[in-house]
C-alpha cells in the first residue's frame, strides 16, 4: 500500500477520533460515597451529546464493585436533538467490604454502526467515556495514607506531605521528620514538619522547608511520621540542580605560532556522583565556517564535586594569525554541552573568548569588555528616554486636540 495514502488514513483516523472525543462527555466525572453496608445509593449522571449527534450509546459498569451496581438502562438512544440525558443506577453497598478504597467504572460507549444491508460493522475507533463510584471503606482505629511531593529550586526546597486519615478514629497530633539521603546512601539532613490534627476522612498537610547546603545531585527524602504514638514511612527521590559538568577556563601557556598548541581545559563535575569517560571535543572554523581542525581529548574520570583539567592539542602549521570561530562539546554519560568560542591566535599566544568575554587568557584583561558593558547600558538608557520622550509629546498633542474638539 502506498505510503502516503496510509499517512493520510492515519491523519483522518487521528482527527476522527478527536472530533468523536468531543462529542461526548459525562459529568461528574466521579462520585465518592460513605460506607454503610447494605444501603441503597442512587446515583446520578448526565451524558452530554456537545456536537449533538445522533448515536446508540451501550451502558456497562467495570470495577471490583460491578456486580452492586444496577444501571436504569443498557443502551442509550440519542438524537441529534438531545443535548444532554440524564442516567440513574442503583448502588446496593456490599456487606464486609475490606478497608480502603473501592471503585466502580460506568461507561458509556458509542455502539458501532452497520453499514446499510451489509449487517457488519464499521470499523473504527472505540468512543468512550467513564464516571468512577468510589466508596472508602475506613479502617478500624487511627489509619493514616500519605504521600509527598518535593517543589522548590536549588537554593530552596519545599517537602509538602499530603495526608489522609481513613480510620474511624480521629487523629490528635501528626508530624513527620525528613531525612534526606544522597546518593551513596548518606544522611545529610534531618527536617521536622509542622504538627497538625486530622479528623476522620480528612484530608490535610504538613510540611517543612530546606535552605540547600548540599551539593547538586540525586537524593532521597525518608519522612519517619508519628501519628499519636504510631509510626510510618514514606519515601521520595528527588534532584537538586542539573546533572552538569562545567566548563569553567580554557587557557594556552608557552606558544608559539607554527608549533604545537596545548589547550589547558579546567571543568568540574558539580554532581554528587562520579563521571566516568568524560571527554572534549574542539572544533576550529576559518572565516567561511569551513572546519580546519578537529581536536579530542582523552576520557577522563572526574570525582564528583572534583575539578579536572582535560588536554587537547593543535598543531598550528601553515595556521595565520586572526580571530578563528569554534566550539567545545563536553560528552559524558551519554550527555553532551556546547559552547561556542572565538580563538585570538596572536604570534605568541591564544586568547579563548566565549560569547563575548574572554573566559581565560593568560596576561590578559577584561578591561576592554567592561568599556562594551558600560557603552550598552549607556544605549539602553538613552532609548529608554527616547522612547519617554515621545510618549509625553505624542500625549500633549493628544490633550490639546481633545480640548479644541
């Protein structure tokens, strides 16, 4: 088959379903219920035909509850006049139902249609939608869940314990201490949450928050709480910063043009896990971007938190004195970071200078690129004012042309 016309099948199939998905909708979308064995619960929804299409909808219930659901009706007419219908089921609550959540799924399906005096089906996508029956069982005595969420950046990070109390007691007093763990499995800090009370089927949080003193890295946060007098733990991994190896200084010490250049490349691993077989890569371009030279270090194995420096060479025959364009891509566990650069290569030295200022040279000075930083602001400020200018002139003229009308 050819594959343009599966493309296109592909395409009408995606915007087929897309549109069907609007179609239909249900709401709510979730019922949540008390438990009370042997009770009748009814329950109602509401489907809703948005782009009013004509449809048979098939009714079913799903879960570990479906046999305690009786549904109104199986199968749904509608027309393209309806709107919306509204759905009544039956729930009859079991008897000894174990503790903790229960769910039943009702779900509405479009029933395929038939192509006319064939008696098969049309093939194509399955539209469905579902309202859940929840019923929460309580446990008996005090019975806490919980879960957490760790939000913040790499200066400051927030631990937030969301909890739910489903035992049929309430609880007088919950706090949790975190301790966080690096990647070697060492403790680096303890933090206590606040304490809060939570009655029965309540839902609250506590939480605590971390000025970071640790390096950048992978950490596991281990909450230890104590609810009257009962323990429990959670646990949650989490990151600080960017997995990142730095480039922090280029340099070239005792050149000579025409001789071998040794570039001097320092970068420090600001993980807190080791990077194995790191390497650089240079690139060299003449004024049409044409590549002159492609340098590779050796692999390096860098400690974490460590500083290396990394070699690379470039014999600098028949090169002329100028300003030369390239780039250094770091690779390291299976990730790779650029930075563009400019080489000054002089008669006795090598100036690497990376987007405008110069990351390292030996006996050289920023003064010169402070002077452009200066001369910038300068501009900036002065179209600043330009622009205020216009704005109070083209303000007035508007005031007197409203004042003579």
């Amino acid at each position: 088959m050819n594959k343009k016309f599966v493309l296109v099948l592909c395409i009408l199939a995606i915007v087929s379903l897309a549109s069907n998905t609007l179609a239909l909708g249900v709401t709510p979308g979730r019922t949540s219920l008390d438990y009370s064995p042997g009770q009748e619960k009814d329950i109602t929804f509401t489907i809703i035909n948005s782009e009013h299409k004509e449809m048979t909808l098939e009714v079913s219930v799903q879960g570990d509850m479906n046999s305690s659901i009786i549904l109104e009706s199986t199968s749904i007419k509608m027309e393209s006049s309806d709107e919306e219908k509204k759905m009544h089921a039956k729930l009859i609550m079991p008897n000894n139902l174990s503790p903790g959540k229960h769910n039943a799924n009702i779900v509405i399906a479009q029933k395929p249609e038939k192509k006319e005096g064939s008696g098969q089906a049309i093939i194509g996508a399955v539209l469905a939608v579902t309202t859940q029956v929840s019923i929460y069982v309580p446990y008996p005595g005090k019975y806490l869940e919980g879960e957490i969420k760790v939000s913040g950046t790499e200066k400051n990070k927030r631990f937030a314990i969301t909890l739910l109390s489903l035992g049929t007691e309430d609880i007088g007093k919950v706090g949790a201490a975190i301790h966080v763990y690096d990647s070697s499995g060492k403790e680096v800090k303890i933090l206590n949450t606040n304490e809060i009370s939570l009655r029965s089927s309540e839902t609250r949080e506590i939480y605590t928050d971390w000025d970071v003193d640790a390096p950048d890295g992978r950490y596991k946060a281990k909450a230890v709480l104590n609810y009257d007098g009962q323990e429990m733990s959670l646990e949650k991994d989490f990151e600080i910063g960017e997995f990142l190896l730095d480039l922090q200084q280029i340099f070239v010490k005792d050149f000579k043009l025409g001789g071998i250049a040794k570039f001097d490349m320092l970068v420090k691993n600001k993980w807190n896990e080791p990077i194995t077989n790191a390497y650089a890569e240079m690139r060299v371009y003449d004024e049409q971007m044409q590549e002159i030279v492609d340098m590779k270090s050796a692999t390096y194995n860098i400690p974490a938190g460590e500083q290396t420096t990394m070699n690379y060479y470039w014999d600098t025959k028949d090169v002329k004195q100028g300003l030369y364009n390239s780039n250094v891509i770091l690779y390291y566990n299976g990730k790779k970071t650029q930075q563009d650069l400019k080489l000054d290569v002089g008669q006795d030295k090598i100036d690497v200078i990376g987007l405008g200022y110069v990351i390292s040279s030996e006996n050289s000075s920023s003064g010169g690129n402070k002077g452009l930083v200066t001369i910038l602001i300068v501009v900036i400020v002065f179209l600043l004012l330009v622009n205020l200018a216009w704005f109070f002139v083209f303000r007035k003229k508007k005031m007197k042309e409203h004042n003579k009308s």
